[in-house]
C-alpha cells in the first residue's frame, strides 16, 4: 500500500466530493485518482521512471504538484519540490546532488533552467505549457491515456518519497529524506492536532515546496478526504477573498503573511468565523499578533517543527493557543520530545537545552550525506540543534535557533552562505551576517562589513555581489561599515555581541 491508495479510498468513499479547488475549478477525488494513475503511468512508460528515481519540480502551487507527489508514491519514485525563490546557482547545486531523471517546471521558471541544463546531465526536461527543447506536459500525459494504470507495488513502509532540501550551517543545503510513512504518520498527526475529517476544508497558499505548505494541513486533508483550496501563491487580498468566499475551517499562517493580511484593506470585512483554527509557526510568532488573531474571534495555535520531521512535531492546540500564548505547545500525538543538556542528560521542567525528537515521521536520512546524517539521528533520536524549555505541564518554549540561522518572513537564512559570498570581495577584510528583529519580517538581515584598509566600497558595491548568486530574499537589507568586528580570546566572532551592534 502506499500513498496514492489515500486517494483511490477517498474516491470509492465520495467520488464525487471536491479533493481540490484551483482558480474556479473543482477536482474531485475520483478525476484526482484518474489524474494521479494516468501520470503514473505516463511516467513509467514515457520517461522509464521507477522505484528510486528522483524527479524534481519548481513550480508556484497547483494541482500538477499533487498529482506529481501521489504518482511518485505510487510507482515509488522520490518527488523533490525546488524553492522557486533560489538563485540558478544554488538550483543547480540541488539538482545535481540528488540526480534527477526528469525535472517538471512551470513556465515562469523556463528560462531559469535554461541557465544550468548545461550543467544537469542524464535529466529529462518537461515543461508545463511545452518549449523549445523541452518534453511537453500534456502529451508526456498523453502517452498515459493509452496505458492501462500501473500496477501498485508493495512498497515498504520506509520507501522514500520527498527529498525535502533545507539550508545547513556550512551554507550547502542538505535533502532530508522521508518516506511514505513519516508523511502518513504526520498525517495522523495533524488529524488529531486539528480534529481534521473529511468535512473540512483547508486553504493552501504557502509554497508546498516547504513542508510547512505541503503537509501541516495539505496531504492531511487528503489524508482525511477533506478539500484543499490551493492559490497559486499568496497574496493577502487574494487570501482574504477566498476565505469570504469559501469559508474554510483550516488555515496554516506565518507571522509575515499573518500581518500582510492584518493590514489589508479588506481585513475589517472578512468575517473568519468559518475558520476553527489557525495553526502559525515557522518562527516565534509575536503575541501582539496572536492577539490581534484572538480579537477577530480567530483560534491561533502553534507549531513546531523542521523539515526532518515532516514538519509536526510538537504543537498547541487551538483550546489552548490564548491559555498557552506564546508556547509550542506539546509533543504531537505520535512523537516524543525532550530538552538535553550538551552531555544528553534530560534536563527538567524550565531548564533551557536542545530539543530532541523521536517519532516515526522523522526522515530516514540526509540524502548522500552519511556525516550528516550520523550527527542528527543518535539512538532514534533527531537532534535538532534548536534551544527550548518544557514547562511543568510539559508544554515547550523555544527560546533560541540553529546557530545564527535567521529567519526573515518565514524563509530560513544561514548567514554562511552570505559570509562566503563577501569572502570573495577582494575589498572586504572581514564580515558577519546577522538578523535583527522587524516587526514585519521576523528579522532581516544586516552584513556588518570592515573594509580593507584604502578602500572606498559602499553599500551598493556589496548589495551587488548577491545579485544572481544568491536568492533575492537572503540580500541583506542593511550594509553596516564598522572598524572591527568582536571576536573572543580565540578569534572567532562573538555573533551576539554583532547582533547588540546592529540593534541600533
């Protein structure tokens, strides 16, 4: 059994019943099982896809995506969702370190792959919509109307099925690797996080190129027979009228969307009284938000969770989000959590350590990196190098983040890969990179800069080193020139102190 069986059941269950709405079109579970067993097998007869093989995708949201997930499932292929937000460069580096047959695009993000096909070796190109030296989507379909559906195979529990890439300390990007029962077990997660069942409706618009967007609320629902409202990408106003007109009962926010909506014009007449929950995270969320949330009558819970663990791990429930303002809440139902102290000892109620994790929605590994992959899996448990605390009632704080990782607008920033970039300006004698707190953002990033003795450079000079090499969000907002940078006793930069200095 594996996932596509969600969606054959929920068609033998209600056929009928709406599994997507996308830009004024209905998709119902029984015309998503036809579209997931026709892709499959398109994939299997037109491109040789088989278990094991990789196949990316960048794309904004859609139904394609889905039925690309659930064809994966089926023929136990590994989906790998790209960050349309990155740079050619930091692309190329993704694709080829998982090594893709097949690489699905959208056409706003032809002429980006255009820019590294050179470099992508052994892959197959399909284009949605069709172009110039590309495989077209819809008779890549083609070939699969004339084919009976594939056989399902008996997949093992453990059987990959999204490489999900998230940045590393060292500024290279590491592919977490679940399997088809991680995401199936963090679907039973979610369904007790929200009391999900098929009456639902969840609306969709963070990327699900981010677990946070594909599987808090998404493939539960599916997950659940439920219907998911999907927009192609958020927009507040946008947001906010699809709330007016489909009255959805599950939302998944982060802090930065949470406040594009609170100051939209249409926010006054938007009446959230369909909404039974919404569920924020990917960062502490401040509580002025949460309240502003709680005045509209809205029930604000919290998650915590990484890529590694599909995301949800520990949570607060809606009952408990104005009771509990600020906490993450508990471990999620099938997931064990606990705060360390740097020798492993478990450390008691309110004494801050790592966070630990252990359920079977963690990932099976990092993909091609042993190293990594030893350093974070120890015993059965995630490390997740994140500090928290657990309260009496065993609810968690997180108090501090990965290192120096920042976290502007619900994005993750490591400052290593801006660091590597100034290194190679020959005016820049050293740097750090920083996030400061916004009250918008979460926090934006600040390059605080010395120069090299005689020269002239100015902020624009160093803005400019990012264009193209980096994705458009990690730029920093600020240049900061300072005549020397903290450091300790040892030579290495005090971060904390660099943080003070850019507080202003």
């Amino acid at each position: 059994m594996d996932m596509s069986h969600w969606i054959e059941r929920n068609a033998a269950f209600h056929g009928a019943k709406a599994a997507i709405v996308f830009e004024g079109e209905e998709i119902s579970y029984a015309a998503f099982d036809r579209r997931i067993k026709r892709l499959a097998a398109a994939l299997e007869h037109g491109l040789g896809i088989g278990a094991g093989a990789r196949l990316a995708h960048i794309d904004y949201n859609s139904p394609e995506s889905l039925d690309l997930l659930f064809a994966c499932a089926r023929l136990g292929a590994i989906l790998v969702p790209l960050n349309w937000r990155l740079a050619a460069p930091e692309l190329s580096y993704i694709i080829k370190n998982c090594s893709p047959s097949a690489l699905f695009a959208g056409a706003e993000f032809h002429s980006t792959i255009d820019s590294i096909r050179d470099d992508l070796k052994g892959c197959r190109f399909v284009l949605y919509g069709g172009g110039e030296g590309w495989q077209d989507y819809d008779t890549l379909l083609e070939m699969g109307d004339a084919i009976a559906p594939t056989q399902v195979l008996a997949h093992e529990p453990d059987t990959p099925v999204l490489i999900v890439y998230t940045s590393g300390t060292t500024g290279r990007p590491k592919g977490a690797v679940l399997s088809q029962a991680a995401i199936a077990w963090n679907a039973v997660n979610s369904a007790h996080l929200h009391d999900l069942t098929s009456a639902d409706t969840v609306l969709t618009f963070l990327p699900m190129f981010h677990v946070g967007g594909l599987n808090i609320q998404t493939t539960p629902a599916l997950h659940a027979g439920a219907t998911v409202i999907i927009q192609r990408r958020f927009e507040p106003g946008a947001a906010l009228a699809a709330i007016r007109e489909h009255a959805p009962t599950l939302l998944v926010n982060v802090p930065a969307t949470m406040q594009a909506m609170l100051q939209h014009a249409d926010w006054a007449k938007t009446d959230f009284a369909s909404i039974r929950v919404l569920m924020s995270g990917s960062t502490n969320v401040p509580v002025s938000l949460i309240r502003a949330y709680l005045d509209k009558g809205v029930a604000v819970g919290q998650l915590y969770g990484l890529s590694e663990t599909a995301p949800i791990a520990i949570a607060l429930r809606g009952e408990d989000g104005a009771r509990k303002i600020g906490s993450a809440g508990t471990a999620a139902l099938h997931c064990e959590a606990r705060i360390v102290d740097n020798a492993g000892n478990e450390l008691g109620a309110g004494e801050p350590g790592e966070i630990l994790i252990r359920g079977p929605n963690l990932l099976n590994e990092y993909w091609n990196d042993a190293q990594a992959s030893r350093a974070a899996l120890k015993d059965g448990w995630f490390h997740t190098g994140d500090i928290g605390l657990c309260d009496e009632d065993g609810y968690f704080t997180i108090v501090d983040r990965k290192k120096d990782m920042i976290i502007s607008g619900s994005e993750n920033i490591y400052p290593a890969e801006l660091e590597a970039v100034l290194a190679e300006c020959p005016g820049i004698l050293e740097a750090a990179v920083v996030g400061r707190p916004d009250n918008k953002w979460g926090e934006v990033v600040v390059a605080v800069i010395v120069r090299k003795e005689g020269q002239s450079l100015e902020p624009g000079d160093v803005l400019s080193l990012f264009e193209g090499t980096l994705a458009r969000y990690k730029h920093p907002r600020e240049i900061l020139f300072v005549e020397s940078l903290p450091r300790n006793v040892m030579g290495k930069i005090l971060k904390f102190e660099v943080r003070e200095m850019v507080k202003g």
